[in-house]
C-alpha cells in the first residue's frame, strides 16, 4: 500500500512499512525511510510509486484553475469540501489515484481561487474577493516587470525617472518598503555595488561634494540657508550709536584672509607712571539685535556659523553682520575690556565699557606672518604694527604663566587652513602657538575668564565652559576651566559667530551698564538654549571636519599622489604628512608609534569617504608625532 501526503507544504508518496497508531514508517521510490504522521495522509492508492508525482504533475498542467473555480460556483462544492470528492464531480467517474492527485495539486497551488481548510480541504473565495485578489495578482505583476525594465537600466548605468524623483529618499532616508527601494536594492545587490556607488554611475550623484552638503542641510537646514526678508530689515543699514562714548585709542585686528565677521580688536595706549592701557575690544551686535526679535530666533535656531573649506554659513545675514564687524576704517560698537599694565607686565586694574572706536586696520595672518614670528621678535621687522605686536606677545607670555601653563619645551603642534578656489584645494599647515596665535588667544583666554568673573561677582547668570577630570561641558554657574587653568570661563568673544558669545553679550552688557539682564536667574530660555547649542555645535564640528577629510581625499585626487608618507599613530593607525588625516592602513607591520612610513595609494573614494593604501616600507625609526594635534581636550586656540 501506497500513501499520498503532504509535508512541508509540498505533496509526496512512498510506500507503507510498517502502521501504528498516528503513524506510519514510509519508504520513498528513492529508497529513503522517514517517519509520518497518520494525519498527514491525504490519500492511500495502490498504483506504482514510479512516475505518479510526474503523472499527476502532467494531468494538474492540463487543468484550468477557472473552470475550477466555476465548477465549484452554485454547486455542492461553494462551501467546504474535499479534493476527492471533487474530483469525482469533476471527472464524472471515481477519478484514479493519479486523478485524484492532480485535482489536489491544482487546488493547492491556487490559493487566491481555493482557501485552504484544513489539509486536502478547500472553499472556493467568493467572486468579490477573488476580483479583488486577481486585480491585486495583476498589480504585482505589472509591478515586478516595471522593476524589471529599471533593474536592467540601472545595471546600464541607467537613471530611471521614477527613481530620480525619488532621490532624496534614497540618498538620506531608506524606506525598505518603496518600490523605489526595492528596486535600487535588487539592481545593487546583482552588481555587488553599495547602494551609493550605484547611483553614482547612474549619473545620480555627480557631486561627492554636494552629497555630502547636502545630507548636512537636510538635517540642518531643511528651510535653506537663505534669510527672510524681516530677519535681514530688523538691522538698519545705516544704524548709529552717537549716544555710546568714542575710545580715545583706534584699534587694529588680526585675522585669517577669509575672515569676513571681525569680532575682535586690540588697542594700546601710554599712560603715566609707566601704565600701558591695553584694550580688547569685541563686536557688540547684541546692541542691535533684540532678544525674542525674528532675527534672534533664526540666531538662535542657528546656534553658530557653519564653517567648511571654501564655504561657511553664516549664524546671522550679511546685513547684520557688516554694521558690527570690525572693518577697518569705521567707526564701531564695541563691548571691551582695558587693562592697566605695569611695566613689569602685572596688570592692576580692568575696567569694561560698551563704547564706539575706529578700526584703523585689518591685519591678515598671511601678510602679517613674515614681519611677525618667532624669529622677528629680536628686532624690529620694519612692519608700522611690530612693537605693538611685541608688547602685546609680551603680555601673552605673562598671561599664559599666571594660568600656569606656559611651556617652553613643548613642541609646536599645526593646525590646517583649507583655500578652495574653483574646485581646486591647497591646505597650508600653520604652527600652533606662533607669535600671532599666542598674542590673539591668550588676550581672548583673558577677557572670557574676566568677563566670567564679572558676571559671576554681580550675580547674573551666564552661559560658561568648564572642565574637570578631562571632561569639557557647559554649565549656567561659575566653575573651573582646568584645562586652560582658569576659576571661570565664558565663550563671549565671538558674537558674530557664535550664540552662546552673543547671548553672554547680552549679560555683560547689563552689568557695564548697570541694566537689567536679558536672561534673569532660572531662566528657561538660557538653559535651553545652553543644551541645544552643546548638540548642534558638536554636529557642526563634526561636519566640518568630515568636509576637511573629504577635500583632504580631493587634494590627493588633485595632485595625483601615487605615494604618500605618513606617522604610525597607533597599531595600524597612520596619519598622513601634511594633511590632518588619519586613516587605517591593513596589512601595516607592527610598528611603534612615531615611525614614518611609506605607502602606496590604491584607490580614493570621496563618495564613501574611504582611502585605502599599501604599506611600501619604513622611513626612519623615530618619533615624529610633534605636529599631530588630536586632543580632545579643549586648547588655548579653540578656546579663543
């Protein structure tokens, strides 16, 4: 005796060899044993095991599954009933086993026609909702060869208009479910290509660059870049300030090239008894922009500029920036801090004034670096600013050893500058620490620690950086900055730049001029803007240094480097030279840290940010990590 049954949701025979009861030991035509269950047994026949699925597979090919269907419409069969007794129905004799089986086979690869009901028993679906489910069937269909022309386009290279409508969710947020997905999906799975390089080749991304600029305004910039027309009026352009008094000093500045938001100047005048007057003066764009005003709202939803190479977006529009930046030859409303000096450069008192000055000039690093530097400072360079600049490096190096952390032998370390012009890069290393670094951010260092104390003595709250066990965080109360070694310290000389600076401001403002606060105590407005600033700033860091690695990439691009020499960081970490980039090299020997090396450049991936090299040799055996500058901990020059 034969058994027809089913498994796994397929249907099979074998032979009975032995029964109990709920089972039965089978043997297959192939000679395998196995064990099933009683209830799993469709049918029992007699008719030889060989060539009955493929009879009965030939007799369910000549079926037709509508006819089927309407044999079973307004008969006995429109409610439950069993694949044998239909079959006899339908063939009109008791069908044969091989007969009987086909009709199974057929009901069973219908289900959209024949619901199942148990095992070997079926309804028919009502004409609604077999309508319904074909029309469905149909949509799929159609469905399946319209992603089938695509996949082949896309595997052409090959945009499809559909997909490209459809960009934006695919480059920055997936949905796994869109047809759109799928089909991007299937087409790079059949290449072995990530979803980004596929629609690379395709033409879909031709810039690298704006990609990733673009997932950073999607994020952060959903609106776009642009200002409204109030956000850019509130500031009158021809906004005056007569009624604040004249410093008696001009003042000068000291910036990068690029610098078109001068937040910062300095003056310096004689007074008797040997006193030098030194003045640090700041923009004072909280004088004109209004807490709550649509224009701070966007500053504070802003939180800071975004800088990358070759492009920035500014916290504030141009015509608010331009009646409070620094330029020389205006006149402008400053909030600064005098410092009455000693000959012996001991500082006795320091006065803060909201005022006005003329700017007398704009010096620039890469003008002002070859008069001004660590060999210049013997003698006079011939530069009109050289004793100015000297007094006041001079007073750097004495603020610097009352914070305790003047070093002489510590190695200069080299920040980057990124100039990009018409898709072309050049990166100029800068040592850190120079001449013109140390003068800026020690006076900076000095007036946000001063400033923070201020605040603090008169009781008015404020937005402070601290630090303590190495960890750097903001916080609304007075608390050390360890790592600059000072009692308090406020981020309040970069109004133009930055929220937290302007917000500062705003406070130092009421005590110089014994006002109100703009931000009273436990207020909800200073706290929250204190968090969001934290995030978003971080965000924007990261940004920017995800920008420099990918003009870092574009550069090796650009001078077609086939060989580059880099710095064993650790273990198989290297950092290239002349470049702050660091990046894994796979098969590197074990080396100790400090030893330079050569690689080979094998391929460079803007899109997936991605360079990967060969290991050629080493170059010497010693340390040269001097110049790395990979400190989490807050510095001097990212302080100021």
């Amino acid at each position: 005796m034969n058994v027809f049954f089913e498994e796994d949701g397929s249907f099979k025979v074998a032979s009975i060899m032995t029964e109990t009861q709920g089972s039965m030991q089978i043997e297959s035509a192939s000679g395998k044993r196995s064990k099933v269950k009683t209830s799993n047994v469709l049918m029992r026949f007699e008719t030889s095991l060989t060539g009955f699925m493929e009879a009965a597979n030939t007799e369910a090919e000549t079926l037709d599954v509508d006819f089927l269907w309407e044999c079973c419409s307004g008969s006995d069969f429109s409610s439950e009933f069993g694949f044998e007794e239909f079959a006899q129905e339908y063939y009109g004799h008791k069908p044969t086993s091989i007969e009987a089986a086909a009709i199974a086979l057929k009901l069973h690869s219908a289900p959209v026609y024949f619901n199942r009901k148990g095992k070997g028993r079926y309804k028919a679906a009502p004409a609604e909702i077999l309508k319904a489910a074909l029309a469905g069937l149909e949509k799929k269909r159609l469905l399946a060869e319209k992603m089938s022309g695509y996949i082949a386009e896309l595997k052409a290279h090959k945009m499809p208009n559909e997909l490209m409508q459809k960009l934006d969710m695919l480059l920055y947020e997936p949905d796994k479910n869109a047809f759109e997905f799928k089909t991007l999906d299937a087409a790079a799975s059949e290449l072995h290509l990530s979803h980004l390089k596929l629609l690379q080749a395709c033409g879909a991304i031709p810039s690298a660059h704006d990609f990733h600029l673009g997932a950073f305004l999607r994020e952060y910039f959903a609106k776009g870049t642009d200002f409204t027309a109030e956000e850019i009026s509130e500031i009158p352009a021809n906004l005056q300030f007569n009624d604040l008094p004249l410093a008696e000093s001009a003042a000068f500045s000291i910036d990068d090239s690029t610098t078109t938001e001068i937040d910062d100047a300095f003056s310096i005048k004689q007074l008797a008894d040997g006193v030098t007057r030194v003045g640090i003066h700041i923009a004072a764009p909280a004088l004109g922009i209004q807490v709550g005003s649509p224009l701070d709202i966007e500053a504070m939803q802003r939180l800071s500029t975004v800088y990358m190479p070759g492009h920035k977006i500014t916290m504030l529009p141009e015509e608010a920036i331009r009646p409070f930046s620094l330029d020389a030859g205006k006149i402008k409303p400053v909030l600064s801090l005098y410092l009455h000096v000693n000959a012996d450069l001991t500082i006795t008192q320091r006065d803060s004034k909201v005022e006005r000055i003329k700017i007398a000039e704009n010096l620039r690093h890469d003008t002002l670096e070859p008069f001004f530097n660590e060999a210049t400072l013997e003698a006079d360079s011939g530069h009109p600013y050289w004793s100015k600049l000297l007094y006041l490096f001079n007073l750097a190096v004495s603020l610097e050893k009352a914070r305790g952390k003047y070093d002489p032998t510590k190695l200069p370390q080299v920040d980057y500058n990124f100039y990009v012009n018409d898709g072309n890069v050049s990166i100029v290393g800068r040592h850190r620490g120079s001449p013109m670094d140390k003068l800026v951010a020690e006076l900076m260092i000095e007036a946000n620690n001063q400033w923070g104390a201020l605040l603090a003595a008169h009781g008015v709250p404020a937005l402070y950086r601290a630090q303590t066990g190495g960890k750097v965080y903001m916080t609304t109360k007075a608390e050390p900055h360890q790592g600059l070694g000072v009692a308090q310290y406020t981020w309040s000389t970069s109004p133009l730049r930055r929220a937290v600076d302007l917000i500062n401001q705003r406070q130092i403002i009421s005590v110089a001029q014994t006002t109100a606060p703009a931000y009273p105590h436990n207020s909800d407005a200073l706290t929250t803007h204190m968090r969001n600033f934290e995030l978003t700033y971080k965000a924007y860091s990261e940004f920017q240094i995800r920008m420099e690695r990918y003009w870092c990439l574009q550069y090796l691009i650009q001078e077609n480097l086939q060989e580059v020499h880099a710095t064993v960081w650790r273990e198989n970490l290297v950092r290239l030279d002349n470049l702050p980039y660091m990046t894994k090299v796979y098969g590197l020997p074990e080396l100790k840290t400090g030893t330079r090396v050569s690689l080979q450049v094998q391929e460079i991936d803007t899109l997936l940010m991605e360079l990967r090299t060969k290991f050629i040799q080493v170059l010497e055996d010693e340390s040269a990590l001097a110049d790395v500058n990979l400190d989490e901990d807050e510095t001097e020059a990212e302080a100021a």
